[in-house]
C-alpha cells in the first residue's frame, strides 16, 4: 500500500454522516490516505444530492487506467456545481 503524500484530493478527516446518514454517532471519521487507485464499481441510478442514495459494490481495481485521466460524467461531477 502506497500512503499519500501532501495534496492528496481528500481530507484526513470526514464526518460520520458523510458515510452513513442515519448513524447516530456524529464524531468525525480519519480516513487512511494512500495513493489514489482506479477502482470499477457498479451503482444503481438512484441519486441523492451529491452521493448515491444505496451503497455502491466494488468489481475490481484497474490498474491500467491513471487516476488523473479518468472523467466523471458531468451529472456525477459536482467540483463544477
């Protein structure tokens, strides 16, 4: 495992209702960082504001694909809202 070096795109830390909406406990989470990796995943369409309303399933790492180079469709891209 590779850990992330400084300019990472994501915070070391998030909050509990970031993962789980309905979580009682509101402390924030750390997140382990590492060096970004092109995962597929397969999701349902339903969409919540920002996130997938159910959990998405992972199918398998791509590693032939760089992660700087992969491009959200533009209704999933909300760094452009």
């Amino acid at each position: 495992m590779n850990w992330a070096g400084p300019g990472h795109p994501w915070p070391e830390e998030i909050s509990e209702s970031s993962l789980n909406r309905f979580s009682k406990d509101k402390g924030p989470v750390r997140l382990t960082l590492v060096e970004p990796v092109v995962v597929e995943v397969s999701a349902d369409v339903a969409w919540s504001g920002t996130s997938f309303r159910h959990p998405v399933t992972y199918r398998r790492v791509r590693p032939e694909l760089d992660p700087s180079e992969v491009r959200l469709p533009p209704e999933l891209d909300n760094r452009h809202r």
